[in-house]
C-alpha cells in the first residue's frame, strides 16, 4: 500500500485547489485546506466537511502568524495555489495579487525550508505577458509590462518564481513550478469570472454569450484531472528550481469555443461582441516538451470536458452528444 501523505494544500478552496483536495483524500492522504475565501469558496469542499482526513484552516498566507501558526506541524508535500485570480479581478485586487505572491509565497518558502516539505508552486502562462513567439517554451523570458495594466498578476506569478529558485539556490529545498495554461472543468464556481463559466451561466439564464474583442483570441484549454497527473508528476520527477508548461495542445479562439458550446447544447446561444475591458494578449500555446518528458500527455479533450460539466451548470447537452462526435467537431474547426 502506498504510503499516507500529510498534505498542505494552500488555496484549496479554490476551482483547482478543491478538485486536488477531493483526488488527495480519495486516495487516502490527509488533507490540511488553508484558505482565506478571497476567490474560494466553502461550498467547493463541502463535500470534504466531515472526512477524519480534512481539515479547512482559514488564514492568509501573508498574515505575520503563519509561519510560527504551522511551524511545529509535519506535512510531506505543500501545494501552493493561493493567488486571487480572474482577469476582472486584476484591477481591484491588484494588491492582495502582490502581496499573495511576494510576502505570502516567502511565507510559505519560509515554512516548507523549515518543515523539510516538498513544494508544487502553480505559476501561470502569464509569465510570458503578450508573447512573441508561438508555442512558447518554458526558455522564452516573456513580453511583460512591469506597470501595465496585467502587471499585479503577471509580475506577481514572475516574483514568486524568483523567489522560490532563490530558495532552492540557498538553501536547497525541494520546490518546483508549474506554469498552467487555461485550465478548466468541474468545481469552478457559477460565478466564476473565466470565460467557460461565464458562457455556460449565460446560456443557463437564457442571456446572450459575450465576447470581448473580435473573438480572435486564441487559448489552448486543459482539463484539470490532466493538470492534477502532470503536478503529481512534477512534485516527484521534477528538477527542484525548475519551471516546467502544462496545457491544453489544442488552439482554439473564444469563438469557436463559443460554436463548440452551441454545437454541444439543446438550449438557445446567442452571442454579442463588445470591447475588451481591459487589454487582452492575441494568444498562448504551451510548448509542453518539457513536461512530456516526464512522462505526462493530456487526455480530456475539451469536448469532453465540457459535456461533462454542462449539467452541473443547467446546461442540457443535444440528445447525440458524445466525446467521438465532438472530437470531430474539434478538429474541424480549429486552426
Ligand atoms: N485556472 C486557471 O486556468 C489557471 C491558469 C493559470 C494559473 N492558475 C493559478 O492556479 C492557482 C489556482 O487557480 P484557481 O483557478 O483554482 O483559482 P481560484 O481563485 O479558484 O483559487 C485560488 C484560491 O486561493 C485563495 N487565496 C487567494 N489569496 C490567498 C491568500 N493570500 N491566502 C490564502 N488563500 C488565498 C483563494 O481564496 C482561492 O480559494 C492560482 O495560483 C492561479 O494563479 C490558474
């Protein structure tokens, strides 16, 4: 029998984090949620509540208690997830951004050197900024601006990074990174403000699908069952210091991302095109060589995913939906 984990899964109560909550009891981990409900919500591990193996730690990584608050405990492995997120979101929580990942990250670095844990950090695709060059390799420094109007998130997901490569210089702790791409599918809340969501809402209260800008916008979405086996993956093959892409490997515009959903639901879609509310990046494409060196390759085709989560979101799917009839769709349709 493989051997039980004490696991810190920070920003648990998150779309990703309370996916990797649920996938770490049910293979009989014991799980430690730290979360300050910024973006998270209690509802997403509810189901959790309840289990010997669970606990929910309300805190903020950047409080001055946190280290002294856990140093004496024991935990294996840290997942670090804490971040506000949402690209609404990056105007008015700039600040609790920045200080999420400098003070709350050196906080976390602090208390995994001093547990021995090993850490997973999830940076972002927003590392690169607007990038230059397709697909973009973990080798590519980005297209940032330090001051524009992305910086709190980009920068930020950019400082922790060097924060936890100067960890592993000085003091060789065992900490690794992993740069997501769009990632998607159950647990993201209703009211979550990335596109799937807010499509699938919109359709469920019979409103028109907004498209910001001309559509053109291309994203490669991942499944979050394959992002969880390429952490997995990551925390145990990894070079420490390392950052390594995870992502989808299909292109697709907001667009035809928004005729795949039509094509895959009996209910009305309408969709309207309005101005971007804040300056979008054209595309992102993860070059995922890296990753796949270790052994990982995605599995959930968005399809899939997406009939998946459409009745958790009041969404009917057509009566001859099925993941064949949607990879066909997919591979029509994108460039
Ligand atoms: N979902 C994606 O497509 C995607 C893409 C790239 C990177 N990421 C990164 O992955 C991580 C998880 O993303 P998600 O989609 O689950 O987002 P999410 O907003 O659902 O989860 C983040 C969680 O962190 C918590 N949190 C924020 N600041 C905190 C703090 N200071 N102290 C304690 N908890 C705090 C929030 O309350 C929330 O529960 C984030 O770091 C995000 O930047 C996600």
């Amino acid at each position: 029998m493989k051997k039980k984990k004490r696991i810190m899964v920070i920003g648990g109560a998150g779309f990703i984090g309370s996916n990797i909550c649920k996938y770490l009891v049910e293979n009989g981990h014991s799980v430690d949620c730290i979360d300050n409900f910024s973006t998270g919500r209690r509802a997403s591990i509810s189901s959790l509540e309840g289990s010997r193996s669970f606990r929910i730690i309300e805190i903020d990584i950047s409080d001055p208690d946190f280290v002294s608050e856990f140093g004496n405990e024991k935990y294996d492995e840290i997942f670090h997830l804490a971040c506000p997120t949402g690209v609404p979101n990056i105007r008015p929580m700039a600040e609790e951004m920045l200080v999420t990942c400098s003070t709350g990250t050196s906080n976390v670095l602090k208390l995994a050197k001093r547990l021995e844990s090993k850490l997973i950090f999830t940076s972002s695709a927003e590392v690169y900024g607007d990038p230059e060059t397709f697909p973009q390799s973990e080798t590519y420094n980005g297209n940032v601006d330090p001051v524009g109007p992305r910086s709190a998130y980009e920068e930020g997901k950019r400082f922790s990074e060097a924060l936890i490569a100067m960890y592993v210089n000085k003091y060789q702790i065992d900490a690794k990174i992993i740069r997501l791409f769009n990632t998607f599918g159950n647990g993201m809340s209703p009211d979550d403000t990335r596109v799937i969501p807010q499509f699938l809402k919109r359709i469920r209260l019979g409103q028109k699908i907004t498209i910001y800008g001309d559509g053109n916008q291309n994203r490669a979405h991942m499944h979050v069952q394959d992002l969880i086996r390429g952490m997995l993956l990551v925390l145990e093959r990894g070079v420490p210091g390392e950052a390594y892409n995870i992502g989808g490997s299909t292109q697709m515009t907001i667009s035809e991302l928004a005729l795949l959903i039509d094509s895959l639901t009996s209910m009305p879609v309408e969709i309207e095109f309005r101005p971007h509310f804040i300056e979008d990046h054209g595309g992102r494409l993860p070059d995922t060589t890296k990753i796949r060196g270790l052994g990982w390759s995605p599995r959930v085709t968005i399809a899939e995913g997406l009939l998946e989560m459409m009745p958790n979101y009041g969404v009917s799917a057509i009566d001859s939906a099925s993941p064949e009839t949607c990879e066909t769709f997919e591979l029509l349709s994108v460039t």
